[in-house]
C-alpha cells in the first residue's frame, strides 16, 4: 500500500480529513474522517472508506459515502498529492513495504 493523496475539506457542519491509499494493480482505498467542526452533543466523529479502480472513482465513491453518512454533499475538498505533504507530515516512515 501506497499513499497517494491527502484529502481535506468540509461537508455541512463536518470537517473533512483523509487519506487515499493505491492498494496496487490500480485499486484504491479512501479513508474520510468526519470531525464535527464545532463540538456539539447531537454530532459524533466517523469513519468511512470507499473504494475504486480510478482515482477519480474513489474520491466519487468517498463523496457518495460522506453524503449517506451525514446526509450532507462535500461542499469544499482539497485532494493534493501525498508526496508534497510527507516531509511536513513524516508520512514517509509510516509505510515500510517495498
């Protein structure tokens, strides 16, 4: 498994963090944590995941996924690309596969 992009944004009253993994053989995975943007009692953290042949599958699928969870469509998401992130994050020590 490879990371491939970081995603942020927001959907409704949630924030929007995750992660897109290349899981090989062009499969991906996208884990979306939902993070309530101000605490409140009647709103709770969630995690979905979504999958897809294509990037553009699966950050489709992870929208769909958001959406059946809060009953909110994704308003605003950044996807950037994990490499430009992992000198700032130290992703690059989190996977130790070839």
């Amino acid at each position: 498994m490879a990371i491939k992009a970081l995603l942020q944004g927001n959907a409704g009253n949630y924030q929007i963090r995750g992660t897109i993994l290349e899981l090989g053989s062009f499969d991906y995975r996208a884990y979306v944590h939902l993070i309530p943007a101000a605490p409140r009692p009647d709103l709770s953290r969630s995690v979905v995941s979504a999958d897809g042949t294509t990037l553009q599958e699966v950050l489709g699928a992870a929208k769909a996924q958001v959406n059946s969870t809060i009953g909110t469509p994704v308003e605003r998401l950044e996807v950037r690309t994990a490499s430009h992130f992992e000198p700032v994050l130290g992703l690059d020590h989190l996977h130790a596969g070839p």
